[in-house]
C-alpha cells in the first residue's frame, strides 16, 4: 500500500521578500527518501510561518514514465503565455467549471500558443480551450516550469480508467466517452474499471479549502498500465469523490460564491499519480455519490456548465485529445513563454518560481482574487508585474509583440533614469 495524501505543513518564513527556491529547499529536506512530492503551493500565513499545502506519495514505487531528459535549445519563435489557475484555492475566475474559458480564448488573440492546464479550461460536458491552446496535465505543467521538461503537442489514443462504482454511474460515463467519438472523432483504445474502489476522499482544512485523500492509488497505478498496454499514449480518470457535503456542493453553486472547489485537491492527487507513474498526460473528472448539482435552481454562471452536464468526462476527452507530451529534448521551453499568468493570490508556487528562474515575465491579476494563498506583494517586484485585470494582462501580451515597453504606455510617463551613480557603484564594489 502507498498512501496519497495532500497535506498542510508549516516553514520558518524568512525576512524580507518571499525567496521560493528557499521554500522548495525546505520541502524537498522533508521528503524522505521514499517519498515523492507531487504538488505544493503555499496557501497561507499564520504566526510568522508559511502554510503550504504539499501532495505526498509514500512509500513510492520506480515509475514507468521517469522525466525526459531537459535540453538546451535555442528558443522557438512566436509568442507564447501560460495561463495557470491552481484548483482547489477558490480563485474569482478559473475556480470554478471551465470559467476561464473566455480568457484563454481571448489570450489567443494577442499570443500564438496559450498554454492551459486542466482547470482552466475543463467545463464538464464543455471545452473552455480554442484552437491555439495546448492542453497540459498538471504534472507536466510543474516540471516544465521546474525547468525538468520540455513540452510538445501530440494527437493521443485515450485510455478510460474508470473506478468502480455504480453500474449507473459507469454506463453515464461510457455513454459521454462514445458521444466524444462520435460527434467529434476522439481517439479511444478501451476502458478499464479498477478491480475495487480507489477510494478519493476530501476533507475540510483549518484554513478555509480542502485537501484530500486517495485509499487506493495501486489500482490507478494497475488500470493505467493496462491501459498503456493497449496503446494508450494519455489518461482518462474518473473516480468517485467522497467527503463532500451538501452544504459544500449548495455553497460551491451558490450565486456570488466563494467556496473552493472541494474536489480540486484529490482531482490534483489522482491526475499527477497517474502522470507520474506512466510518463502519460492524465486528466480527472469526479463522480459524486449524488447528481452533480440541482440544474433546476439558477446558479453561480461560473458553476452553471457542472449543473447543465450530466458527467464531467466530455472536456477532458477533448482537452487530452491533442494534450502536450514530455518530450525527450524538443519541443517548448520555459524559456520560450513571453509571459506566465496567474491569479494576484497565487504566487507562492511552481509558475512563480519559473518564471523567476528563467526570466520570464510574471502577470498577477489583481481582479482574480483567491481564498487561500499568498499575494503578489510578498515577492520581490523585480520579474512580477501587477495588473488590474485580465484584459490589461492581454495588453501587456500585445506590447510584448509588439516590441513595445510595457511602462511606456502608461500616464504619466516618466523621464529615463539617469543610473550612473549607482552603477558607478556596484563596479566599484565589485572591483574592491
């Protein structure tokens, strides 16, 4: 048995502006030997300590799919921006089914490639990505920002690992997995329903959003090699989520909510175990022991696509159809990104530390506020840019393509900074 969990842990925050490679050191010095971290992100601060919610697998076995090895090459022409929404932290836009949708479409407009990941652009029974985004598992997404992987994009034969659940439930599944085929042409070498339940479970945090649980990530690890075994090159999952309240399912639609996503944080678990242990992109839909919410009652528009579906398989079926692939050299490098988007209130993560690491623009989007995490005023201001909204992050994009400075279209205008002194100064110091 190896235990998969998400997890609250608490770090010493050092003085001054947030130092993320510190924070990576810290965890990565708390991860025995034969354990694995699937996914961190810090969510809060509390007495002088940083919060930071980490995915941990035990006791892990040697995966099937280990990194492609990462390649210096030069840089791919053409503009390209990473959208990132973390699941599970209660973003304004992007936290609840497919609703940053519109902006991924928008960024399509100024960028050549949009680089979206599951929860930007997953919308149940609908597809929030337009034809210049790529599809990225989320796993992937933090090793291509971890500078481990390079990314390039593939039509893919899906596999459909299905946990086993009521023959209800899985004939609804079945039936939107032939739907895909054949209104749209999805590429789909068989389905495999895991000897016994996988057991995804969720619970509340002390901190506002939940992390999660899975019982059984032996029988992902069985399922999905089968799967591969038959051709399959990514991933389908769906798995019953328990834990859930109907109070957190009336909160989560209600209209104005701001009630996290509850199952992001196991949905994260099981997608990344899969990646992780097959080397093959995967993505998850969640079955609940109930509907997935009363289409009968108006609700959040942000959460109208879950209510209007009858199962969440259909967009990842889409979205994995053409996803990017770990490549072993070519392909997209971080360096390639003219700039990494995410919400004003998740900057304590892999997309940050990236970006910081490869000298890629940071956009933090003011408008897109988060329940948990740590603002953009935290990190030092070098690299990290601070907008209003989405639509002036895709002005930002447009000036980068067309060569024109960013300050340089604000008013007022200052005048060019006369930085002898200080130059003067720093040579001298390094000459001493």
């Amino acid at each position: 048995m190896m235990p998969l969990f998400s997890e609250i842990v608490r770090l010493q925050a050092q003085r001054g502006p947030l130092d993320l490679s510190s924070v990576l050191d810290q965890l990565n010095a708390r991860i025995a030997g034969s354990d694995v971290m699937l996914r961190w992100g810090i969510v809060g601060v509390e007495n002088g300590e940083l919060l930071v919610e980490v995915a941990v697998l035990r006791d892990a076995p040697v995966p099937d799919g280990g990194p492609a090895s990462y390649a210096a090459l030069p840089n791919v022409p053409g503009v390209r921006v990473a959208i990132v929404v973390p699941t599970g932290v209660g973003a304004a836009i992007g936290g609840f089914i497919g609703d940053a949708g519109p902006v991924a479409h928008a960024f399509e407009a100024v960028a050549d490639q949009v680089l979206v990941h599951p929860n930007v652009v997953n919308g149940a029974g609908m597809y929030g990505g337009g034809p210049n985004s790529i599809y990225v598992d989320g796993y992937s997404l933090d090793q291509f920002f971890a500078h481990s992987v390079r990314l390039l994009q593939r039509r893919h034969k899906i596999g459909v690992l299905l946990d086993r659940v009521r023959e209800d439930q899985t004939v609804a599944l079945l039936n939107a997995v032939d739907a895909m085929r054949s209104v749209f042409g999805i590429d789909v070498c068989g389905y495999c329903i895991t000897d016994d339940a996988v057991g995804g479970e969720v619970a509340r945090s002390d901190y506002g959003h939940f992390v999660g649980r899975v019982r059984r990530p032996d029988l992902l690890f069985d399922g999905a090699r089968r799967l591969a075994a038959e051709g399959a090159t990514a991933i389908a999952v769906a798995t019953l989520i328990t834990g859930v309240s109907d109070d957190d399912v009336r909160r989560h639609y209600a209209a104005d909510s701001e009630q996290c996503n509850p199952v992001g944080s196991t949905e994260a678990l099981i997608s990344r175990f899969v990646t992780w242990s097959t080397g093959l992109p995967c993505a998850h839909a969640p079955i609940f022991a109930g509907a997935l919410g009363d289409g009968r009652n108006r609700v959040d528009p942000r959460a109208a696509a879950e209510v209007s579906s009858q199962t969440g398989f259909p967009c990842i079926l889409r979205g994995l159809a053409k996803a990017a692939s770990r490549s072993d050299g070519l392909g997209l490098g971080i360096s390639d990104l003219a700039a990494v988007v995410v919400p004003y209130d998740c900057v304590g993560g892999p997309p940050a530390l990236g970006a910081r690491m490869a000298g890629v623009p940071l956009l933090a989007v003011k408008q897109n506020r988060s329940a948990v995490g740590i603002s953009a005023r935290s990190l030092d201001a070098r690299g990290v840019v601070v907008v209003e909204n989405y639509a002036e992050a895709i002005g930002f994009v447009a000036c980068l393509r067309a060569g024109v400075a960013w300050e340089t279209v604000a008013r007022p205008l200052e005048a060019v900074r006369d930085v002898s002194a200080s130059t003067t100064k720093a040579l001298a110091s390094t000459d001493g």
